[in-house]
C-alpha cells in the first residue's frame, strides 16, 4: 500500500531511504526541495532517483525562504563551503536554521492533500553534532506535533536517526538502489569534487561498507 | 528588548498580538505568508500594519507549496468560500493541510538568523474546532520541537491559545491596536463583505466586546 511520501535530496541517504520504502511497496511519491541551492546539481539527481522508481518527484520552491534565512554557506555564495567532516567546526556554517523542522512540516501537509499517512526522512546520526533538528529527541519530539497538526492523519519515519552514513550504503548495495545517480557534493560542480565536506564522508561510507562506489571524483 | 518574530497575516488577532509585543519593547520584525492567496488583501494590511509599529515586514512567498496543496477554499478558486462560522462543517474547506505548523518553523528560522529568540504565534480558541494544528497541545508540542530544533535558541509564544475571539479584540481595543486597518474577509473584494465566516467572527467579536467597529462592510 502507497503510504510514503519520502523527503528526497537526491543524496545516498535519502535514496536509501527510499529504496527502503519501494522495497515493502509503501512509496508513494517523493518531494525535493529547492529552497535557494547555489547549484541544480542535486535536484537533478532527485529528479533521476525518482525517474528510477517511477515515482512523482514533486518540487516545492522555498527559494523566498533561503533568502529571508541569507548566511549558510548552502544558499549564500559570498560564504565559503567548508572542507572536512561534518562534525567539524567549520560544517556549521552548513547549518540552515531550523531547515528539516520546516522541511517536515511542509512534508506532511503535502502527505496530507496526497492522501499519504507517512513522511520518510533520512536523517542519520552523522548529522546530530552539526544539526540539532536532525537529533532523536527532535525527531520524537516532530514527530508527535505533526501527528497532532493532522490529526493523526500524517506520522513521521525516520529510519536511519541512529544509522552511519556506512550503514546507510550498505543497505542501499543491499537494496540494489541507484546509488550512482545520487549526489553528495557541496561545490558547483558536474561531477563530485572528492574533496568538501559530504564528499568526504561518501568516499568513507563506501569504503567503510566494503562495497563499490560508483562515483566519478575530480582527478587529483 | 527586541526578541519578537510576529506572524502577522493582517487580521484582528495578529494585529493585536504584534500590539502586545510592541507594547512591552519586544517586537523585532513582523513575517507574512504569501502562499497563493486569493487576493492579496490581507498582505496589503499586514504591510500597513507593520508600518504603523515602524517594523519590517519579511514577506514569505510560500505559493509553491499552496500548488502543492490544493483543495483548501484559500488556495484553490475553484473551490467556493463558506459563509458561516469557523465551527461550521463548511469551515473546514479551509484547512491548509498543516500550514500553521509549517509557518511556525519557518518563522523559527527566520528568528534564529536575525537574532531574534520568540516567534509570536495569535492561533485563538476559535481556531481549535477546525484546525488541529491551531489547538493548544499541538501548540505545546510545537514549541518543544522548535527549542529541540533550534537548540534552544528560539521558542514559541502564543498568547491567545485559549482566547477569544472577542477577548482578542477587547486587548487590542485597549492597546490602541490600529484595528481599522486589519483585514479579515475571505472573500476578495476590497473592502470587507461582511457575510462570510471570517466577516461574521469579525462583526460578532466587535460587538460583543462592546467596542466600536472601524470597519466598512459592503452595503446590504
């Protein structure tokens, strides 16, 4: 039963996310935001995902937002993408405030209109130091005001809150989902730097799970 | 102190609420939504309002996610507007499917990166039978996702929760809230029709406030 609207970056972990849901059948549509990105590259790559399940990939412009919010290196070209893992100090600058709070929210009200009961989020526990409402108690704590918000009609799934981004690819190997078609970098690029923050901990994941990546970095 | 984030979408409430927090020094900013309304009305009187307290007014355009709704009487022309009450069963084709909740994170990230640390919320008693996410324990568990989400640094203050209508505009009254240039009607005339829900909540608070009401209603 199509139950999962799942919230699609175009990313490793969302695009495990949903494989998971093809996988028991319950996927029934995917939504991508574009909230002000300094590059396309990840929609494309959301577009592409959803194309491979042939599912609706459904686009929700929050560009307005991003430029009331100005300052995250993610939507503001004049400040730096920082370079190193994202526990570093420097990945806070990634930080757009309040961002998968808003995100879920707005999720859920278009679950709603879709007749879906279900939001699918990829937030993993790589994400907890850098950004608070990528944290359990947040989830929890989402989860419990969306249920009331819809009166009981939308819950929230969050398969991956305690997971590694390791874990996370290998169960997307395991799930057969397109991982090269997925999209990690930060930098403006055609193809994945190999170098900034996220492209680090993909290169890891996929070394770490023992399995191919099927990802093309730039020559060093 | 300036703290205050007030969502203000140009009616009775959220004038009064902004009046409260202009008050006491702590209205920062006023946000409004733009998310595909009918007319565009209500915006304009947000803007007069926010003026009248010397206060930006941040517009948040939201029209993608209206597109992504549909249904609501709010968002869709095709749908007709109900002339009644709040608590009547036509009132419910107004329900944006969870637009508060969605609004209220917005605003908090909004809050967090101009510094300001409370968004201002003027959801009222007669919002409960409608819209679950406009009651007081979706509220609460609002606000504990948005401190949990922003790590503390925004919280949520809705001071009209269990109010209402008619309580509302006895505060404003005596606040000296510019109440003539608020906008409640549904309808997209330019001035109030005085016969649709929102209109007849309006005429009913005014009056039972035992207040004098400045608006011009259509002739009948």
């Amino acid at each position: 039963m199509k139950t999962d609207l799942v919230l699609l970056s175009g990313g490793l972990d969302s695009t495990t996310a949903l494989a998971q849901a093809a996988d028991i059948g319950a996927a029934g549509a995917t939504i991508s935001i574009d909230y002000g990105q300094r590059h396309r590259r990840e929609l494309e790559a959301a577009a592409r995902v959803a194309e491979y399940y042939g599912l609706p990939n459904l686009v929700l412009d929050l560009t307005s937002w991003g430029n009331l919010l100005g300052g995250s290196s993610l939507t503001d070209p004049s400040v730096e993408v920082p370079h190193g893992h994202y526990a570093d100090p420097s990945m806070s600058l990634t930080v757009v405030p309040n961002r998968n709070a808003t995100l879920l929210m707005a999720a859920a009200g278009v679950a709603w209109a879709n007749d879906l009961t279900r939001v699918v989020t990829a937030v993993h526990a790589g994400d907890h130091p850098v950004y608070p409402d990528c944290r359990p108690e947040f989830i929890d704590a989402a989860r419990h005001a969306m249920e009331l918000g819809t009166e009981g009609r939308v819950t929230l799934h969050a398969p991956f809150v305690t997971w590694t981004k390791t874990e996370i690819a290998a169960e997307g190997h395991r799930l057969h989902a397109p991982l090269g078609l997925t999209w990690s970098c930060y930098e403006g690029g055609g193809i994945h730097c190999g170098k900034c923050g996220t492209c680090t901990e993909r290169i890891e994941a996929f070394r770490e799970a023992g399995i191919p990546d099927p990802t093309v970095y730039v020559a060093r």
